[in-house]
C-alpha cells in the first residue's frame, strides 16, 4: 500500500501546489483523517453557476450577521445570485425576538422571521399557557412561524433553552402544536442528526470523518435515530391541521423511503433540503429520482451562512450534470459530490414555488 500511495501523493501535490504544504511533507502513513483533502483528478465538465436558474426562497437560515452592515451585505449576496428571500429562523422569543424583528425587518420583502418555542420551566404549572401566549404575541408582531426547533434525543431545544426530557409528542405540547395550526405558522422542526453520528467510531462507519465531531453513539441515555422518527410521526399526525417542516430530510437522507412513506401518508408534512447536500450529493440518481417524485413537498434551504460560494455550491448540486467534485470548504466528508441535473420544473417548485405555495395558504387563513 505504501508504494501506492507515494507516487499517488507526489503527483497530486506537484500537480496541486495550493495544498497545505505541511500536510503535502507529510509521510503517508502518518497522514490523519481530519487532513484528508482530496483533489479530483478527472479532466470532466465543470459548470460554474453564478446563480440560480430562477429566483429562490431560502427556508432555512438563521440570524448569521452580527451587524446592520452584515444584514446590507446578506442583501447584496442574495441579489448576487438570486436569492429572492430568506427565511431567519431565530430560535427566539421575548426580547432578544423583538430585536431581531427590528433588525430583519429593515428588509420585510427580504427576510422574514420565524420565532422560538418558549420551553422554560416546561415541568411547571402553566407551561402550555405561557407558551401560547408567546406564540400568539408572534404571530401579532409579525413572526411567520416557528422554528427551529431542535432533538437529537434528549429533548427539544429553541436556541439556549432546552426542554430536557421533552419530545415533540408530548402531551403538554399537543395544545401548543394546534394552537400553531390555528394560527397558520408552520413548525420547523430538526429530529435526530446523520445516522453515521448514531453508528459505532469504527473503521466501518462511511461518514465518519464528519461523525466523530457531533457523535451520538456515546450517549446510551438518549432516544436512538430510529425512535426520534417515530416521535416526529406521533406528533404530525396528531396535528393534522398543522403544518411541520422536517429539516434536513428529516435526517433520513440513508433511508430516504422512510421519508417517501410519511410525505405519502400525511399532507401536513413537508421537506426541506438544507444542510444535507453532501450526505445525498454521493446518490444522484437515486436523489434525482426522489426530487421528482416529491417535487410537490421538498423546500429549497441552506443553513449555511450566507456566503455566495455556498448558495452556488447548491445550485450547482441542484441545476448540473458535474460528476466527483468536492467542496472541503463547506463539507467534511471524504466522499466526492455529485449534480442532480434536476428537470426545469422541479427547479422551479423546489426553488421558488413550493414555498410561496405554502406560505400563502397558510397566511390566508
């Protein structure tokens, strides 16, 4: 293997000088799996997409700058590459949603904000109440939904408050949950995380260079991938009035027909894509196919920042044909990624049209 390696190593770092050059000095067999950065070799097609072939909805993003000039910028970089607007998922209620409402809401056509769930003192009296009360004084100062809300197994969370030991089945938040429904503000809601987070540290594991950094397999106490689904699918059909984004493929994107069975059962539930390029960039038939069999219930999302290069990342995924390209700047798997050369109208819905579709019937409740 180590006379494999050598000249294999030399050619990509003569060829590719960029590299960090200490990594480049490295003796093969001392090179760590955190430094692992591969450089494609093939002479392929390579398609740069400036930006999206049609104006874009961004489900998923959360209050990234830190200034008003921040804020201006994140316009200019929308406009770069026709990002139309921005869903901010803040995580937050009270006062610090009150100023991220002031601050967004210099650009009301541009971004739209999305509030917390009030999970404090969950265990005592009065809970459910309090937590209506602030969703309904969201909905009165502007918030256009909740989110986003958060469990990999120990309990939900919405920013820095954590509900320990409380799912999104529980009884006491059956109230809240419809009172949301009533009025018209979808539920953004993480489950889980990669099933490679849920998988033994071993030399088996295929993501684990990602994995290791966000583990779970070490947590014995927490409710597994598997029963974090089923809790999400007690609670979307216990509320069938009301509407639940599942982020991130709802964390299936290994199991991606456990997700096609729930979108068939139960028309409150929907998809969005965010955060999720690089686990189902390695599939792209099996992914091409799953977009235009859901291309009705799937939401264009990032999660990502707000840079350009990583709107363009996507759309890149999304729009062409590439074949094994890799994006270390923004993933840390090993694997290379892939396009979907999804069809026009599948852009189109996915981008753009899903979204406002959805968001529409909801406000014109």
């Amino acid at each position: 293997m180590k006379n494999l390696l050598l000249p294999l190593l030399f050619s990509v770092f003569v060829l590719y000088p960029g590299l960090d050059r200490a990594i480049a000095q490295t003796a093969p067999e001392e090179i760590l799996l955190r430094d692992f950065r591969p450089v494609s070799i093939y002479k392929i097609p390579v398609t740069e997409v400036s930006k999206a072939r049609y104006p874009v909805i961004d489900v998923h993003s959360h209050p990234y700058a830190g200034s008003l000039a921040a804020v201006d910028q994140w316009v200019r970089n929308m406009d770069s590459v026709n990002v139309e607007r921005t869903v901010i998922l803040t995580y937050s209620v009270g006062e610090r949603l009150d100023s991220l409402m002031a601050v967004y809401g210099r650009y009301p056509d541009r971004f739209e904000v999305w509030c917390g769930l009030d999970l404090a003192n969950h265990q005592e009296p009065g809970f459910t109440q309090r937590a209506v009360a602030e969703l309904e004084r969201c909905k009165e100062i502007g918030g256009k939904g909740i989110g986003e809300m958060s469990d990999k197994g120990w309990g939900l969370r919405s920013g820095t408050v954590t509900g320990h030991g409380m799912h999104l089945d529980d009884p006491l938040l059956q109230p809240v949950l419809k009172r949301a429904g009533e009025l018209g503000l979808p539920i953004n809601i993480h489950v889980a995380d990669p099933i490679w987070m849920y998988m033994p540290m071993d030399s088996t594991n295929d993501g684990m260079m990602n994995a290791f950094k966000w583990r779970l397999d070490n947590r014995p106490d927490i409710v597994g991938h598997s029963g974090m689904i089923d809790i999400l699918e007690r609670a979307v059909s216990r509320n069938p009035e009301t509407t639940f984004i599942a982020v991130h493929f709802a964390n299936l994107s290994y199991d991606l027909e456990r997700l096609a069975a729930m979108l068939d059962k139960y028309p409150n539930l929907y998809a969005d894509i965010s955060a999720r390029y690089a686990e189902t960039a390695t599939i792209p038939r099996f992914m091409r196919d799953f977009y235009i069999r859901y291309q009705d219930r799937l939401l264009y999302g990032t999660d990502m920042g707000y840079n350009p290069g990583m709107y363009r990342t996507t759309f890149r995924i999304l729009e062409t044909a590439d074949e094994h390209f890799y994006a270390h700047d923004m993933f840390s798997y090993h694997w290379a990624l892939n396009g979907f050369d999804l069809p026009d109208e599948v852009l189109r819905k996915i981008y753009r049209d899903n979204a406002l579709k959805l968001f529409e019937s909801l406000r014109s409740q």
